[in-house]
C-alpha cells in the first residue's frame, strides 16, 4: 500500500524518532557501562582499589555479568595484594627481630673469644669465667636455632598434630623430666598435683609436652632461686584443666595480653641472661590453637603467675596444623 497522504507519515515520522530516541538511550547506556568497565580495569592496574565501585545494576545481561565478574576479580586481588603486603612487613619484621636477637651472643663469643687469645688464655683469675661465657651465649644461640625452627614449621602448616588418648599423669612427668636440670641449677623443686582419676585426654602428646615445659621453664626462670612452682590438673566444665603456678616475679597487667607475641619480653636482660628467645609462649600458644585451646595468664606482680589451659576428655577431630 502507497502511503500518499501527510495524515500517513505522521506515525512513520513517531515511530521513527521513538526508535531514534530508544536507540540513542540504548547507546548512551551502553557506554556508561563500557566506561564503567574500563574504568575498574584502569583502578586495578593502577591498584587504586579503595575507589572501586559496584556495578549499579545487578547480574543479567552479559555485560551486566561481565561486569560484576570484573569487579570481583578487582576486590580479591585486593585482598591478596593486602595479604602480601602483610606478609611482607612481617617477614621485614621477623628477619630484623632474628638479626638483633643474634648479634648479642655472636659478639660475645668473638670478644671473648679475642680477649682469650689476646692473652687472657693463661690468666687463670679469668679464662674459665670467659669460656664459660662463651658457653652461656652459644647455649642462647642454640635455644634460638631450636624455637626459630619450631617456629618456621608451625607458620608454614608443616607443625601436623596427632590426637592420641594419654594420660595426664604421663604429660606432667615427660614434661617435669625435661626441666629437671634447669629445676636443679636453680634449686627449684616444682611439684605435681594431679586430681585422683582423671580421665585420659585427647591431643598430640609431645607438643603438649613441649606445652608444658615451656611453661614450667618460665615458672623456674621467673622465679627466686629456690622458689616454688606447682603443674597442677583437675576436672573444670568436662575437660581436664592443667595449671602451671609459681609464686615468682609476677606481670604487670599491662603486660599480660601481649606475651604470646612473638620476641616480646617484660624484662628483656632477664630473659636474655636465662637463655630465653622470646618464642617460648608463641609456640605454647601456636599449639594450643591447633588443639582448639587458649592460654590464659593470671598473675600479681611479686606474688607469682598462674599459666593455665584446658584439654578434650573427648577424641577431637578438630586437631588441624597450628
Ligand atoms: P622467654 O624466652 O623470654 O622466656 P617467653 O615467650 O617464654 O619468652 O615469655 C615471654 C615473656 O613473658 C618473658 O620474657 C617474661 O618476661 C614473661 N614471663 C613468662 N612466663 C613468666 C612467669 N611465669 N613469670 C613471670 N614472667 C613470665
């Protein structure tokens, strides 16, 4: 049909300009949301993430689905960007703690070493003294080669826990076994005392030895000479609870949240004089983590400290890598 009239081209001329005007929104909409696009891409080349904005619109087309996945792409890249950067102030950290924890005793044993030699060797009032000396830093090398390496593997997953039933009487005798020298050096004579029937507890038996030996070391190091420590175990809410009591120097309460990090100290030379690294009561905690448990701290300044921590009566699946 010939359209001849001007009444006919009138709903042509409308329908022509309302598809213009749809295809022009069509258009304009399209290229807000292609610059969008380009706009998250350039943020995350540039790693200007704290600017990223959400797509207005939720998922539907491809463009829309485009989008939203290029957004996501950007925010988990921040993250693993942010996790980098954590991981490597705290490697920066690590590697300088380590290095001033190893510069003290390596210079003691080259300047005593250098004063023996020198002539000290055949004076008598002095060359035992400093062979001894030399003794006490390398010892203090060794603790640190000894907790570092612990250390690394619990921070790398390598730290497995086994979850074996024992008995808690065994745990505190392995443990006051491994201290015994110290205890004596110091004449300390820590006692046991253990709850009649205990249950046997769930975990892996020689880091929870190690738990323990931490502990009661600290109890003998932080301690007088001839001072008194207790490993103590009873029944508390279903699990077994075991307690490490000293009535040594006591901790500050400003203190007390912050022993578990790693190298903190409350009196650095008095730790350092024991032979202490600083990693003892990280690693009590990191293995106390894997077992699903926290260690908690009581103590009063000049009456003594209270380290206690609980274990499953119950096998526990919940052992993971600390
Ligand atoms: P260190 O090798 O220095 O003993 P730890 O991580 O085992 O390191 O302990 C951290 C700090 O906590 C110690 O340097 C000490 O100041 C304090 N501390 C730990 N246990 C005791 C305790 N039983 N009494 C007093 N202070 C303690």
């Amino acid at each position: 049909m010939l359209w001849t009239s001007s009444a006919g081209w009138l709903p042509l001329g409308v329908g022509l300009a309302s598809a213009a005007a749809v295809y022009g929104a069509g258009c304009l909409w399209l290229h807000r949301r292609l610059r969008h696009l380009q706009n998250i891409l350039r943020q995350i080349r540039t790693h200007d993430f704290e600017d990223l904005a959400p797509p207005a619109a939720p998922e539907g087309d491809e463009l829309g689905t485009l989008l939203w996945e290029v957004y996501r792409t950007g925010q988990s890249l921040e993250d693993e960007i942010q996790e980098l950067k954590e991981m490597e102030s705290y490697r920066r950290e690590f590697i300088g703690n380590v290095s001033h924890e190893l510069k003290t005793p390596i210079f003691s044993v080259q300047g005593f070493a250098e004063t023996l030699l020198d002539g000290a060797l055949d004076d008598e009032s002095v060359n035992r003294t400093f062979l001894e000396k030399i003794l006490h830093h390398a010892n203090r090398l060794d603790n640190l080669a000894r907790d570092l390496s612990t250390i690394t593997k619990i921070e790398t997953d390598e730290l497995n826990m086994s979850g074996e039933a024992f008995s808690v009487m065994d745990l505190c005798e392995a443990a006051l076994e491994s201290v015994e020298m110290r205890a004596e050096e110091r004449n300390v004579h820590p006692r046991m005392e253990i709850a009649p029937n205990l249950p046997d507890v769930y975990g892996d038996f020689d880091r929870l030895r190690r738990v323990l030996v931490n502990l009661v070391d600290n109890a003998i190091k932080y301690n007088e000479e001839g001072g008194s420590v207790w490993l103590q175990a009873e029944m508390k809410d279903g699990d077994v609870e075991l307690r490490v009591v000293d009535n040594g120097i006591g901790i500050p309460e400003k203190h007390q949240s912050r022993l578990t990090e790693r190298f903190y100290r409350v009196d650095k030379s008095r730790s350092r004089h024991q032979g202490g690294t600083g990693l003892g009561l990280a690693i009590v905690k990191h293995i106390l983590g894997a077992h699903d448990r926290a260690l908690h701290v009581d103590s009063t300044p000049g009456e003594g400290s209270i380290f206690r921590f609980s274990l499953s009566t119950r096998p526990t699946s919940s052992l993971h890598p600390a």
